[in-house]
C-alpha cells in the first residue's frame, strides 16, 4: 500500500507544478508569470498557515471536524467558480 500511495502522490504532486506553470503562462502571459507565482503562492502559504490553527479551533469548540470539512469544501466551491471566471489574456 505504501509503494502504491508513492507512486499515486509522486504523480499527483509533481504533475500540478507543471501543469499550474503553464496554464499561468497561458492565462495570463509569459510577462506576469513571476508576480501571478507570487501571488498564488502568497495565498497557499497563508491558507496552509490558517488553515490547521482554524480546522483545530473548530474542533475544540464543536467537538467535531464535520463544520472544518463543510468549510474547505464550501471554500473549493468558490474558488472553482472565481478559476471558471478567469479569462485568457488577447494580446
């Protein structure tokens, strides 16, 4: 299972940098790649920061990771919907 899971995650993880890479560069231009990589890793870096400190909290309050999980997936929902928004740059 352990061998299966590495090669699943290895795949998984190692695919998304490049595949991100080049839909920045498609979306918004080879021009913007190094402030939109800083941006979008601004927002992961404060996500994977709040994200655990919040997720603890709601679980010492409510006893529960039901409302943390309801929260992550409402939060995906709405970046889903903002991604879909997102034009591609006509130069």
């Amino acid at each position: 299972m352990l061998y299966l899971f590495a090669l699943v995650f290895g795949f998984a993880s190692e695919g998304i940098g490049s595949a991100m890479a080049a839909l920045v560069s498609d979306i918004f231009g080879l021009g913007k790649i190094g402030a939109t990589f800083g941006v979008l890793e601004l927002g992961f870096g404060i996500g994977a920061a709040i994200g655990p400190v919040l997720g603890g909290l709601i679980f010492d309050v409510t006893n529960s990771y039901f409302m943390a999980f309801l929260i992550g997936a409402l939060v995906m929902v709405v970046s889903t919907l903002l991604i879909a928004l997102v034009r591609r740059e006509t130069s």
